[in-house]
C-alpha cells in the first residue's frame, strides 16, 4: 500500500464545498452518500490537478510493486459519509488499483479496514486461527485529512458505519480506480 499526504498541494476546502453543493442538489435519501452510480461522477469538480498527482503516484507504486501491467484512465467518484452511513467489504476487480483520497476528515471518523488477503485460506486450516494476533482479520488505517492511499485493487476493504452525527460534519472522500 501507498500513503502520501497532499495535505499542502490541494485545496481541500473548495473540493470539499463543491461536493456538499453536489450532495445537497441530489435526493435526501441518506443512503446516497456516494457519486459512484452517477453518469459522469466528477462532472462540476475541478480536480485535476490531484487526478494528476493520482496518476503518478500511481505509476510509482506500479513500478515499486514490479508490476508490468499499465494502467492508462483514473476513474472516479466521490463520497460523502455522515450518520449511520457505511461501505460494505469489497474490491475493484476490474482495475489494476484502487483507492482513496481524503477531503476531509472530521474528529471521531471512521476507520478504512483492509481485509487480510489470506483469510479465507487461514480459516480453512485453523478455525482457531484469528485467535493470534499475527493472523489479525483486517489492518485499520486512519487517515488524515489530506492523505492518499493507494492499494492493489483485489485487496477488500471496508468503512464501518459513522454511528455520532459528528455535529453535522461529514466525512468526504474521493475514491478511484487505476484502470
């Protein structure tokens, strides 16, 4: 995995009010917290500047990982968590990687968790297994504000649900694809 902080190269204040202006304009259903189903999910974001840095971190990582495969489009979307909202474990299947950057990160957010890999396989072995502590179910990451990370995308990970109303504040994230 890749973490690097953008936390002085984008403002995170514009894309945080253009994405809240987005949300408001969209129906009240709490459950719409995200662009990922919209047509064009980024249309009205300038975000350019960070799709770039996106895409060359993601070739730093590509290279770091010995990875040949190339990926040539950053696809992605954006997601505006509050109260009671949650992703469920998943993976990107048809990209090369995945992840996230974090407009905004209000006191008490919630964790991103990575699945371990091996899970599945472990449990078949041992059913005891996750007992110790060094075959651990999932890593937690908390992020900061500003903060990039970049995984392979076959990797599953999950939110857990915000359950305080972080006095009306709202986690904001945008998620992408490497394809």
């Amino acid at each position: 995995m890749l973490k690097e902080s953008l936390a002085n190269r984008v403002d995170n204040q514009k894309l945080l009010n253009t994405i809240q202006k987005l949300r408001l304009a969209r129906s009240p259903d709490r459950e719409q917290y995200t662009s990922y189903y919209d047509e064009d999910p980024m249309e009205g974001i300038q975000w350019e500047n960070l799709k770039g840095r996106i895409f060359d971190l993601g070739e730093e990582f590509r290279k770091a990982t010995g990875t040949h495969r190339v990926f040539t489009e950053v696809n992605a979307w954006w997601n505006l968590y509050g109260f009671q909202n949650h992703h469920c474990w998943h993976a990107h299947p048809n990209a090369l990687f995945a992840g996230t950057f974090y407009v905004n990160v209000p006191q008490g957010s919630r964790s991103i968790q990575f699945k371990h890999p091996l899970e599945t396989l472990i449990q078949s072995w041992d059913t005891n297994a996750f007992s110790d502590t060094r075959w651990s179910q999932f890593v937690e990451i908390h992020p900061s504000e500003g903060d990039l990370l970049i995984w392979p995308s076959w990797l599953e990970h999950t939110v857990p649900e915000i359950k305080n109303s972080n006095q009306g504040l709202n986690r904001c994230t945008i998620s992408f694809n490497l394809i």
